[in-house]
C-alpha cells in the first residue's frame, strides 16, 4: 500500500462485524429539538461473524445496545441523523457495522462515536468475504490482479477498492499491470460496481497526483471510453463521459492529452466515441482543435 | 637737534617710543632713535656697561595702554638702578649720541585707537606734548589711577535658540575706586553678544553704555546673552575704558567667546544604505521623534542622535548630553554608543547622559537612543547638549516613548444571505495579537488565518489598536513576510509572491480615528499586519530598512483553488414500500464510504496554498466542507383523491414554514383551520449538524469531510467529498388525507432543487467544527453545484401498486465555480440558521 487518495474501507475499518438484529424494545417517537424526533430503547443484537478485528464476545452471542434512534418530525431524510437513523432495526435484519476497532465492546463499538458505517448486509458480505479471504493470503499485486479477474463477475465496489489499494503502487509502476487491470475495468462481465470503482480509483489518483504518465493515463481515458460506451452500463455513461474524461484528457499537468494519443491505432474506438450522442462534447477533442 | 630736545620728544611718548623701537626695529621712528641714542640695556638683559648722569630710562606697564615715563637719570639714580641684575622687562636704558643736528623730522602718526585690540603692538603716535617730570620717578609719590576691572565666572557665552533657554551669563564691571569721570563699556564685535540688565527680561545695554563712577564703585552687573557663534575664541572684546578728569583713563578687557552648540535628531532611515536624515529644526521638538519602549527581545528601533561640530570650530571645551530627564531615577531614554543602533544582547548603555570630551570633528558624534520609559505626554522626553559645568540648555531635542498595546482584528463573519428568524450574526470574532505581539516570527505570534477573498470591502476586519500617550499619531501598514527563518517555516515561496501584483492586503486607515483600520484578504501568503508611528514621513512602514514603532499582526491568507471536480450523481430516487407495507421513497444511503451508494457524490480536488516556503504555514487551522441548500419551495407532493369527489385531488405538499407550532392537524399538518404556514424562502441551509449555521462545519452536510491532504510542492491538495441521499422515512408518504378520511393518497411528485457549496473557513483552534474561534464564521466558496432529484408517481389505492409515470433522476444540473474561491458573502449561499429540516411540514389546507 501507498499514499492514495483513494481508501478502503475493509482496510481502514478496525472491526468489521455482522450482527443480526434479534430484539427490538424502541419508545415511540418522541419531540427533540424543534422539527427533531427522537426513540431510544433497547436493541438485542446477536453476533454473527466478526469478520475483522476482535471483540469481547463470540459470534452467536448476544448482546443489548442502548439505542437513540433520531429523524425529523416531518419524515423528510435530507442529511445523516445518526448510524440507527437509515437502517431497519426490525427483529431479523442484518447489519455489518465498520467500526475502528479501538474496544471489543460491541456495545461500544456500534455508537456514533466508534461505528463510521452500519449498513444492511446484503449489500457489502459479499465483497467483504471476497476480500477478506484474499487478504489472508499474502497475494503479490500479480496475483491479486488475477484474482481480481477471476472474481470480477462477483466483486463490487468494496472488493474493488480493497484491490486498487493494494496493488496501486505495481500498477502504477508498471504499464502491463496497469493494463492488466484496466483489462477488468473495461470488461463487461466485471460488475458495474467494480468497474466504476476501478476506474474512479484510478482516475482520482491520477489527477490527485498528477504524477503518472501518460501512458498509464491514455489506458486509463480508453478503459473509461470502453466502459462508458457499453450498452450495458449506462449509468456509466453521463459521469464519465461527462465529467471523468474531460477532467482527464484535459488536466493541464503533467500534460494535456490529445486525442491521437488517447486513440492511437484504435480506430475504432476513437469512432465510436464520435458517433456517440453523449460525447458530442468531446468532437473537438477528437478532431484534435483542443 | 640737542640732546635735550631728543629727550624731551621721548619724554612726550616714552610708551610709545619703547614699543616702537622694539616692536618695530624698522620703522622711522625707531631709526630715529637709534640715531639719537645708542642702547644701554634691553629688557631683561644685563646692565653691562656703567650708567651715566643723562642716561634716558624708558619705562611702560606692559599690558596697558598707558603713556609711560621718560627719566633722565642723576647721579642719585644710577647707583639704584645699576644694582638691578638686569634691567626688568618694560624699561630701556638709553643714551644719547652727541650731535649736532637731526637729520630728518620727526614722523607725525594718528592717534591709537583705544579700543585697538592689541594694545601691545598697536603702537601709534601721538603728537607729543612734551613732559619732562621734575624729579626722579622713583621719589616722585604717584596718585593711583582708578583701576577698572570686567570679571565673569566664565568667558563664555552659547547662542540662544528660539527653543533653547540658556542662562544669561553674568558680567561684572568695576572700579577700584571714585573718581572723577565715567567709565564706557564697549564691545567689539557687534551683533554676537547681546548685554541686558537683568538675568531674564530687562533693558538691553548696548556697546558704548556709560556708567558712573558711583555704579562702577558700586559695580555694575550686566548679563551676557549669545546671539551669533563666534569666529574664533575670544574673538568679542568687552572693555571697560575709564575717563577721569577729561583725560583717558586705564581701561580693563575681558575677551569672550560666543559658542553655539548643534544637536539633531533623526528620522527613521528610508533605505538602508543611507544614514536618516535630520528632522527640520521646526519638528525636532515638536513633535521631534518617536521610539517605541524597548522589550527584552530588542523589537524595537533606536532613533539617531548626532552632535555636529560647535562653533567656532576650534572651541575645545567639554559637551554633555542629558536626557531631559536624566537625573530621574527612570529616564524615558537612554542613549548607546554609535555602532549600536540595533538593539541587541550585551550592548551597553550610556544612560541618560554622556560627556564628550574630544574636540568634535567635522563629520560630528552620533549616538543612538531607546525608549526606556512611556512617555505620559507627546514630547516630554528628549535631550540637551551643553558644555559641562556651564550650561545644559545649549541645544535640544524633542523624544516621546509610545507603547502600542492591544493589537485586534474583528472578523465579521459571513452574513446570512436571508437576515430571519434571529439568524443574525452573533459579535465578530475578536483575533488579539498574543503577548509576543512585537515578534514577526509566526511561530512566536501566531498569525491569524483568512481564507483569501472571504473578506468582503463592505465588511472589512476591522483593526484596532491602543497607543500611549494619547495624541501619538499612527498610520497602518502591511508586508509581506520575510526573514522568516527556516525553522518557522520561512519566507512565501516564490510562487506565492507571484500570485498577486499587489504587495499585499487592502489596508485602509478610519478616517478620523488612526487608531483603526479595516483590511481586506485579497492577497496570498504572510504577511505582517501593523500600526505603526510614521518618523519618516513617507507613510509606509520601512521593512527592513529600520524599525519605527510598531506592532504586529501576522496574516495568513489561504488561497484555494479548485483543480477538479468529480462530483456525479448515483442513484435516482424511488418510491417504493417497506416489508411492512409503508411508502418511503429513498434515494441512497449517507455512507460517505460508500458513495456509489448515494444518491450523490459531491467530490472535488482542491488545491490550498497558505505561506512559507512550503505553502503551508498553518495549512491545519484550514478547513472545507460541502454546504447544500434547498433552493426551490417545494419537495414532494402528495395527491389524495376521495373517490366520492375524485375532481379536484387534493394536494398536500411539503413545505418550509416558520410556525410550525401552528400545524394543528393528526400528522403535524397544516389544516384548514390552522393559521397558513409562514413559508420561509429558499435558500434554506441543508445540515443535520448540530446547531446548524452557527459556525465552521456546521452548516455542511454530515458526512463532508476532507478524505485527505496531501503535500504538494507548494501548498495541499484536498479531496473534499460528501454524500446525500434525500429521502422520507416511513409514515411520511402513505395513508390517507389528514382531513378528508375517504381521500387516499394516489399520487406522488418528487421535485427537489439543490445547490451545494464547495465552502472554505479556517479555525484558529485547529477544529474543524465551530468553536468560536476566528475565523470560523467568515466563508468562501470555490464551487457551487446545483443538483436536481424529480420523479413522479401514481398509487392504486384499491390494489396498493406504485406506478412510475415520469423516469425518476438524479441530476447535477450545472456547476459553477469561483476560482480561487470568493467571498459568501455577495453570493447566494446561504450559510446561516435555520436549517431546513426543521422546518418542514405538509400542507393540507387545500
């Protein structure tokens, strides 16, 4: 691992754990500050894995947290109101808690003050297990990017951010890796997710930085042309073509670059830019008056 | 001619026939005399040879103007005056040749001036009167002249200055004893000395004054005032020249010197290789020159003092410098030699005073001096040259000792941009300089930091300073920093100089009261805020080139700058239902880990330079956040419809209201009934910050944060990121009409309008939260994006089913950026109470 702009969460988190909510004891809601509304009350969670780090109890244990669960009056979400205030607390439901690890009281661990993130598990346990079975292996960036590959169908975007924090500095040391690993951004089978993190990884650490060269970012604009362009990934295509690309190609240091860089031999790809609606922006660009 | 006759011409002039045959060897006269007369003894030599009966003895008063005697000597003088070893000074002995004739006349000459400086050489002829005394003088009893005598304690007189006052000096004539005339006071040299008859005040006694005998018995008391330097020393004669029965009588002189002494003060110095020049003699005692009380850290500049060569030029007596105070046991000043004008450790003090014993050159003495003691008045401090033991008063010059004290800056703070419900600024922050207030090193004095341009002209900081004594005038100035050593982080780089023509900051003096400025942070980098005492006229504070006094505020003006935005949004919004049968329409989660998981990602690359050579003096006490306002009035909208009166449907929307309190319906609606809602206008803050607006990130969106600052080469580069994912809980949406039962909700508009703020403030207490330190109210903003989330949607009451009329998104609509970043204040972003939240209520009175 490097300096990057870019964190993981799996690697950042001192504890990760997945617990299940097994109780619910809340008050009604009750006035707070003006246009505020607050319950408190108990949770019985039940531990189901602790998937980083260590705690005081075994999964299977069950333990009982004070809650203060707070919202507006109106109902209206327009901001953060605490880790219990956007997750179901109903009896049954899974949550995976990244906390920083500093106690193994559970208790204490899922607070405001120690828990940075409590989200429903179903949406992270499958990144976490990827990554964490890769981290117990001692990969060489090689390897995880072979791996990466092999999980890509599978991966999301935590999977994918553990990755690029890994082997950020090989990749960026080395062209072939670095294709390597633009080969899964741009693939694909490689869920969107992932891709979008790949690319948005790479991407902030190269204008961050603006320490690579050209090569590596001229792989890096076609891997977003790619992915941008797929059919299947539209969600893609207005941020990256949109706000991605220009701040890329156009990112006066270490240097501007121009489209036949970019496109080089890639005819193709270079066309298929230029017929595409979203990236009338770019034609300029393309036609080489920028 | 006989030798009688020969004699008897002597005898008319023995005085003068003496000095000219001495003093003047060639001339007519003395050939005369050495025709008629051979020499028998000179003064002071032998009597070699043996007297003889008609021996002619010359004899004068050396030293005055006296006619003298002529004696033939007898036979009964010249056993007398053989037996002298030699013959005294101020005879001759003569005798005279045999012959028969003269060979030419006599030379007639004018008569002596009496007032001829030179009495002994001043030899001159009168047309004799012959005189031939009848008997030997030496058994002759002779009536003694009245004596006249001029006494002084000194012979000395100094110019008086219009600003100086020194004491007239005493002069005394007298006669020894009553006679029969006057005496006439004269003086030589017009003009350099007037004469008075008192010590203060009084008649003035003009050269040529005639005293009687009685008031030269008495003795006559005059007094001495200088007027003009002298030439040379005792170059003024005063005489007194008596008349005594019509005849010329003995005369007394004094000589004196007319001394006047120069002593200057200087200004600041206006470049370094050049020494300050002098005040004007109509300042350098009001208002003469200010110095700051020196400080144990030597902060503080030293003014020059030189004393020029005294006329005349070759008087020689001892000069003394005295602080006018100098025999207080606390002078205000103390002086220090010539190579000392930088105060420093182990230099040593002259104190107040100090003699100067060597003749002045030309080139003149220079001393410098510091303040020791404040003043408690302008100008009453300061120095005098005299001569020692004599006078003090001789010249002078004007000091005054300022202290400055209470250095603050009052940052105003960014207004609201809607002035409501109390949302009013608190009091500005008060930045006052720390106790190490004279110190330019900012690790010593811990600079205040501005975010640059979030200073707006029409609400300045405002700079405020004490100074004693009261009447001091102060100007302001501002540097930019340099000097700055390595280890505190050194001067700007050049990079940061280069980004502003202008040397430094907008500081502009209160008319009416200098003691107050305002200044603005339209620059970059450090620099050295100060009030400072002009004492050299050209109204800016000389860096480096000397050090008036002064104090100092140190600046840090941060600027950002934005390198890139990546903001994108993520998710659209949805209108879906809980397991448990409840609408909520969410948008994403406030994960700002997970940002893809948002319904937006504001994320923006921001580079920050503050000063020193690595661009990041004080980087720390620099802070960034995303500030969302809600910019349109409306959210959702629901539509109830009664199937028994399906036309028109009833809308319920939220809004933003004041008076809440006043929604008396079953959800906390508004009903028909109720008061109307008090819509408060957008923009409307977007935080569910604790005490929202009310300072540093408290008006940002919870999860903004600085994910990291990296060094650059000069300066950091920030990622500032936030998430938000607008949305409504369960129980907002859903139900029935609060009022009308039968009406079931069948429609639902999504329709918010944003615009978030990329917003810089700093905090001097290193928090990124509000703390009430400055200046954690004064805002500026480097991005604005304005962001959009719509979607509409119907509802089947009978079957529950959510049908997706419009497509819902999420859209950035536009970006705009002010780069580097400008003030709030003047844009539209609202940064101030209330938060919006709070504020929302449906309205069902329709």
């Amino acid at each position: 691992m490097t300096e990057t702009p870019v964190v993981s969460e799996i690697l950042q988190a001192g504890l990760i754990v997945h617990v299940r909510i097994a109780a619910e004891d809340l008050s009604s809601w009750e006035a707070e500050d003006v246009g505020y509304q607050r319950r408190g009350g108990t949770l019985t969670v039940q531990v189901v894995d602790v998937l980083k780090g260590r705690l005081d109890v075994a999964s299977g244990a069950t333990v009982d947290l004070e809650i203060n669960e707070r919202g507006s009056a109106s109902g209206l979400v327009f901001d953060f109101y605490g880790i219990w205030a956007h997750v179901p607390t109903v009896p049954g439901t899974e949550l995976v808690a990244f906390c920083d690890g500093t106690g193994t009281d559970l208790a204490e661990q899922l607070t405001d003050e120690h828990c940075e993130q409590l989200v429903e598990a179903a949406t992270v346990l499958e990144d976490l297990h990827l990554a964490l079975a890769l981290d117990t292996q001692r990969l060489t960036a090689d390897q995880l990017i072979e791996e990466a590959s092999r999980l890509r169908a599978r991966g999301g975007a935590l999977f994918a951010r553990y990755v690029w924090v890994n082997i950020r500095n090989a990749v960026v040391e080395s062209a072939d890796r670095f294709a390597a690993l633009m080969r899964i951004a741009e693939d694909p089978q490689t869920t969107t997710a992932a891709q979008d993190a790949y690319l948005m990884a790479a991407y902030e650490d190269a204008t961050f930085t603006e320490s690579w060269p050209a090569e590596l970012r001229e792989r890096l604009a076609r891997a977003m042309f790619r992915a941008a362009l797929d059919p299947a990934t539209p969600e893609l295509r207005e941020p990256v073509l949109g706000t991605l690309i220009p701040n890329l190609i156009e990112a006066a240091v270490p240097e501007r670059l121009s489209a036949h860089e970019v496109f080089g031999s890639q005819a193709d790809l270079a066309e298929q830019v230029r017929s595409a609606p979203e990236a009338a922006h770019l034609h300029a660009w393309l036609e080489g008056d920028e | 001619m006989e030798t009688d006759d020969t004699v008897a011409l002597l005898a008319a002039a023995p005085a003068t026939a003496y000095r000219e045959y001495l003093y003047r060897p060639r001339g007519e006269f003395a050939h005369w005399i050495g025709d008629q007369f051979e020499i028998v003894a000179r003064p002071g030599q032998p009597i070699g040879q043996t007297l003889q009966e008609g021996d002619v003895l010359l004899k004068i008063t050396l030293g005055y103007m006296r006619p003298g005697r002529c004696t033939t000597l007898t036979a009964g003088d010249l056993e007398r005056v053989a037996s002298q070893p030699t013959l005294p000074y101020g005879q001759l002995l003569l005798r005279p040749r045999r012959r028969v004739e003269m060979s030419e006349p006599l030379p007639v000459e004018p008569v002596v001036d009496i007032d001829e400086p030179n009495p002994d050489r001043g030899a001159a002829f009168v047309q004799p009167t012959i005189t031939v005394p009848d008997s030997s003088v030496f058994d002759e009893p002779q009536p003694t002249p009245p004596q006249p005598t001029i006494t002084t304690k000194e012979a000395l007189v100094l110019v008086r200055k219009p600003y100086t006052n020194p004491a007239r000096r005493r002069v005394v004539l007298k006669a020894s004893h009553a006679f029969n005339g006057s005496g006439a006071f004269t003086v030589s040299k017009p003009g350099l000395i007037q004469f008075f008859d008192a010590a203060t005040a009084g008649k003035a006694v003009v050269s040529g004054t005639t005293f009687t005998s009685d008031q030269l018995i008495a003795g006559v008391t005059i007094f001495a005032e200088g007027v003009k330097a002298s030439d040379d020393v005792d170059d003024v004669v005063l005489r007194l020249s008596l008349t005594v029965d019509g005849t010329r009588g003995q005369s007394a002189m004094q000589k004196m010197t007319v001394v006047e002494l120069f002593l200057d003060i200087h200004q600041s110095r206006t470049s370094r290789g050049t020494l300050p020049a002098p005040l004007a003699v109509a300042q350098k005692l009001n208002p003469g020159r200010f110095v700051h009380l020196q400080d144990a850290g030597f902060h503080h500049g030293r003014a020059m003092i030189t004393v020029r060569q005294p006329k005349p030029a070759d008087f020689s007596g001892t000069l003394e410098l005295n602080a006018l105070d100098a025999t207080s046991p606390n002078p205000r000043v103390r002086l220090f030699g010539a190579t000392d004008e930088i105060a420093a450790a182990g230099q040593v003090s002259l104190g107040a005073t100090t003699k100067i014993t060597k003749r002045i050159p030309p080139a003149d003495v220079r001393f410098w001096v510091e303040g020791a003691q404040v003043s408690a008045a302008q100008h009453d401090s300061g120095f005098q040259l005299g001569i020692e033991g004599i006078e003090h008063d001789g010249d002078r010059v004007g000091l005054t000792v300022v202290q400055f004290s209470n250095l603050q800056a009052a940052i105003p703070g960014t207004p609201p941009h809607k002035p409501r419900l109390l949302n009013q600024l608190p009091a500005p922050h008060v930045f006052t300089v720390g106790p190490n207030g004279f110190d330019e090193d900012p690790m010593l004095n811990p600079p205040l930091p501005l975010v640059e341009n979030s200073v707006v002209g029409s609400a300045p900081v405002l700079l405020t300073v004490t100074i004693t004594p009261a009447g001091t005038p102060v100007r302001w100035s501002a540097q930019r920093a340099s000097g700055i050593t390595a280890a505190s982080g050194g001067d700007d780089a050049a990079s940061i100089v280069a980004l502003h023509a202008a040397k430094a900051p907008t500081i502009r003096r209160t008319p009416g009261n200098d003691r107050q400025a305002t200044l603005l942070a339209n620059n970059t980098g450090t620099f050295h805020v100060r009030p400072f005492v002009d004492c050299n006229g050209n109204d800016i504070f000389d860096h480096h080139i000397d050090r008036e006094p002064n104090m100092v505020l140190n600046l840090v003006l941060g600027r950002a700058t934005l390198f890139k935005d990546h903001s994108r949004q993520h998710h659209d919004p949805q209108l879906v239902r809980t397991a448990s049968g409840e609408i909520i329409s969410p948008s994403g989660t406030f994960d700002i880990a997970h940002p893809e998981h948002a319904a937006i990602h504001m994320n923006a690359e921001v580079d920050v330079v503050t000063g020193g050579a690595d661009g990041r003096r004080v980087i720390g006490q620099f802070f960034a956040g995303w500030f969302n306002n809600i910019v349109a009035p409306r959210l959702w909208t629901l539509t109830y419809t009664d199937p028994g009166h399906p036309v028109p449907p009833h809308a319920v929307p939220f809004v933003f209201c004041s008076n809440a309190a006043d929604a008396h319906g079953p959800g906390g609606e508004f009903i028909p009934g109720d008061l109307p809602p008090k819509i408060v206008d957008p923009p409307i803050l977007d935080s569910a910050r604790p005490h929202p607006g009310t300072g540093g990130d408290s008006a940002a969106l919870v999860h903004s944060q600085i994910r990291n600052r990296t060094p650059r080469a000069v300066g950091e580069r920030w990622i500032v990121e936030a998430v938000d994912s607008p949305g409504t809980r369960p129980g907002a949406i859903g139900g029935t009409h609060p009022v009308i039962a039968a009406a079931q909700l069948t429609g639902v508009v999504t329709q918010l309008r944003f615009a978030c703020h990329l917003t810089l403030w700093t905090n001097l207490n290193k928090q990124s939260a509000p703390t009430g330190h400055p200046a954690d109210r004064q805002y500026a903003v480097l991005e604005r994006i304005n962001w959009q989330m719509d979607g509409q949607w119907t509802i089947n009451p009978a079957t529950g089913a959510i049908t997706q009329v419009t497509t819902p998104a999420t859209s950035i609509t536009s970006k705009a950026t002010t780069s580097p970043a400008i003030a709030v204040a003047g844009t539209t972003e609202e940064v101030r109470p209330p938060a919006a939240v709070p504020l929302g209520r449906k309205d069902a009175q329709s």
